[in-house]
C-alpha cells in the first residue's frame, strides 16, 4: 500500500465520486468554513468547486448528469445547524459551478438519490428536529423523502422542494449507508433506536418500506459479504460517536452478533465497504484516542474476522474506495490532522 496526501483542507470531512467531463473525479469537501475541491481519480487537484460556507456533511452526483452534484451545506456541528440546506451544484463547463438552493432543512446531515424503477428518489436524514441549547437532544430528527425531478433548474430559495416524512422519532439520527443487493437499492439509517433499512418505490405509485433491523443504539453501519456465504454481514458502530464496532449475521431472521472488536474505538466515524485487492473488506476509521484507519476481512482458515491497521494517528471522518487504472484506491479526509490521503493498493 502506499500513502500519497492530495491536499490539506482544514476539517476535511464530506468525500463523493463525480462523473465529470467523461471521466471520473473525486469531491472533497470541509466540515467547516473552508474549499470544496475536485480531483480526477488519479489524485491530481482540477478545480474548487467553491470556497464555503462548508458544512458539507454529504454529496452525491445528480444521476445522468455531467458534474451536477447535490450537498449539504452550513451544517457546522449538532449544536450549530439550523441553517442547514441542501443545495445544487452545476458546472457552466469552463471550470465554475452555480450553487442554487434545493430545499431548506434544518439539522439535515445525510442524504443520497436513489434509482428505482425509472425514477429517482432524494432521501434525506435530520440529526434532529430542533435546538434550543448547547447538547440539546430534546427534538429527534426525521428521515424525509422526495421524487427528485430529472429537471432541477426551476429550484432556488424561493422555490423549493417538498418533501415528506417518512419516519419520525430518530434520536441522533446520524448514520447513512446505500446498499445495493440483488440490484435492488436501498438505505441504512442509524439512530438511537437502532439500525433501520429503507426501500424506496419499485414501481410508480407504490410506497416506500422500511424495516428495523437491530434495536440497539448505532452510529453508522454497512452491509457486505465479508465472509462470502451469499449473505450480507451488518457492521455496525454503536452508540452514536461511539467507540464498539460489532459484526451481525442474519440468522433464523433476527440479526445476531457475531465479533465485536476487542478493544475500544474512540468516536468511530469513517466507513466503507467494498473490495480492496479481491477481497471483500469493511474500512473502518475513528477520530480520538490511536485514530485510526482499518480494514476488516474474514479469515477461511480460521473461520473468524481479522483486522489490520492502514494507518494510524489520522482521525478519519469519511473514506471512500474506487478502482482506476487496475488498483485499488481508498480516498480519506483525516478531518483530525487536515490532511486529505490517498491509499493506493
């Protein structure tokens, strides 16, 4: 493996994939007031996309579209972000992008687009609802959702969005992952209440489905098939910031704890799952204590999880992987130490 730093970005955080100009690029954006940048996959920096307000907690390519791009912006912290909003980013194809308003969502800290069935749908998680003090957990957040129009042109702060709740009652609503199985898209979310898993509508007219998979108090997870049996594993870091990451295998229906890694995690955050040199592997991170980057496998010989450190005292706040050119590459924003990496397998 090797390391290569693309960049500083003070509290880099927020990481996205962007078809652009017919070739694929990486966004990297800042938790707080600081660039939005684009590379091409090769690690090279091209362009700032812009240089704030920040708060960008999530971004995600508008499907279809050359460089169009949906963020979360002004989402400074869980105690500064009533004026949160998710915003349109489109390139005029000489180097520049207009920022224009989607919808305006208080506390709004992770969303994606999903495709189903010839359409597609925004949905969109709150931390919480409301904030009247420092630390106040008194008002749950919401997970809200929306047919997103293929033209999104007509948008702006006086015309936005509508959206609708699709499920109330998420204490510190923070974790968002999208799964993909058996061609079928849909989404973890992660609240106090447990890990939940919704589906958007296969077919126009029909409703979304959401299911609760665990009960127990999470922070962020994924779903991979670590030890290839034909069934995904559920990763989960618990409870939210947390500092326990645990395994569950789906058995007789319920989802049942399999590993728990030995020793604690402090504020996990960073998660990916995917293959890095033909294997499938959860890459896991956390921002106090060692800050560290792993990688998670199963071991065949010894029919158990294995872990190994990629890198140590970086505090990842979000990772992704893609491959290009044949390798494997992982992109971190190590939001503790300012430092965008790029880990080439």
């Amino acid at each position: 493996m090797e390391k290569r730093v693309l960049a500083n970005l003070e509290k880099c955080y927020s990481i996205a994939p962007l078809q652009y100009q017919g070739a694929p690029h990486i966004l990297v954006a800042a938790e707080k007031t600081d660039r939005c940048i684009l590379f091409d996959a090769a690690g090279n920096e091209k362009a700032t996309v812009w240089d704030g307000p920040g708060g960008v907690m999530t971004m995600v390519q508008v499907p279809g579209t050359d460089g169009q791009f949906l963020a979360t912006q002004k989402f400074y912290s869980p105690n500064d972000s009533k004026e949160a909003r998710i915003v349109i980013a489109t390139p005029d194809g000489a180097g520049r992008w207009e920022i224009r308003t989607l919808v305006k969502l208080p506390f709004v800290h992770r969303f994606d687009i999903l495709t189903s069935g010839g359409e597609n749908y925004l949905i969109a998680c709150t931390l919480k609802s409301d904030h009247e003090y420092k630390e106040d957990w008194n008002h749950p957040g919401k997970i809200y959702v929306a047919k997103l129009p293929a033209d999104l042109s007509a948008y702006d702060d006086e015309h936005q969005l509508e959206l609708e709740v699709l499920r109330s009652g998420m204490l510190k609503n923070h974790g968002y992952y999208r799964v993909v199985e058996h061609g079928e898209v849909s989404s973890l979310v992660c609240s106090a209440e447990g890990v939940f898993r919704c589906w958007p509508p296969r077919h126009a007219g029909e409703s979304w489905t959401v299911t609760q998979l665990l009960d127990t108090p999470a922070s962020d997870a994924t779903m991979i098939d670590l030890d290839q049996d034909g069934v995904m594993e559920l990763v989960v870091f618990s409870p939210f910031h947390g500092d326990e990451i645990r395994i569950y295998r789906a058995v007789e229906g319920a989802y049942r704890e399999v590993y728990r890694y030995p020793e604690r995690a402090e504020f996990l955050h960073a998660i990916w799952s995917g293959s890095l040199n033909g294997t499938p592997t959860a890459v896991l991170g956390y921002r106090k204590g060692a800050r560290r980057l792993m990688a998670f496998t199963w071991d065949a010989k010894k029919q158990d999880y294995r872990f190994r450190t990629l890198d140590e005292d970086c505090g990842p706040a979000n990772v992704y992987g893609y491959t290009f050119e044949g390798r494997d590459v992982l992109i971190a924003a190590n939001r503790e130490i300012n430092e965008i990496a790029m880990y080439t397998f």
